[in-house]
C-alpha cells in the first residue's frame, strides 16, 4: 500500500518499505500511469529527477533498487517489467481509496 500523504510504502506483511526519495518519485509515477510503458525519458519527467542525457542510466539503477525492494518475495515478482527499447512497464493492478 502506497500511502502519498505520509510517502510511505507499507508491505502486505504492514512492514514499512525504506524508500529513497528518487524510488517513491518513480514509484508515484509508476502508479499513476499503471499498464503503460514509460520511457526513461518519461520518468525523469514524471519523477522530477535531474535531466540527463539519453545514455544517463540513474533512472535504470534507481529503478532496480526499487524493483528489489517491490519483489522481495516470488509472489511479488515482475512487478515492473522491462520492455526492450522502449521502457518500463509497472504490472500491478492500481486501485485508488
């Protein structure tokens, strides 16, 4: 559960996730856009990250950190799934309440 008041992640386990402030960016963007592929460029935007140039890989190690920490157990795994020469996908069924 993503809570964007207090910019907290919690498990299901209700273990708070540790996140940096550049993986709750790209997590928020990932969530607002579910079922889209957003490219690199796409997420520097949305996770108001530096801009960089096209062969800046920030967004890659930052989205592995975050992927560790989102699959952490085997029922959580492909959660953002990579879509070669396009960008990132984020699986997960989004619900808003």
């Amino acid at each position: 559960v993503l809570d964007t008041l207090r910019r907290e992640l919690i498990s299901p386990a209700g273990v708070l996730v540790d996140l940096s402030t550049g993986e709750y960016n790209l997590l928020v963007a990932f969530v607002e856009h579910p079922n889209r592929v957003l490219s690199r460029e796409m997420l520097m935007e949305f996770a108001k990250t530096r801009t960089g140039d096209p062969f800046d890989r920030t967004i890659d190690v930052q989205i592995s950190r975050l992927r560790r920490k989102l699959e952490a157990d085997e029922q959580s795994a492909n959660v953002i799934k990579t879509v070669r020469g396009a960008g990132y996908l984020f699986i997960p069924k989004v619900s808003f309440g």
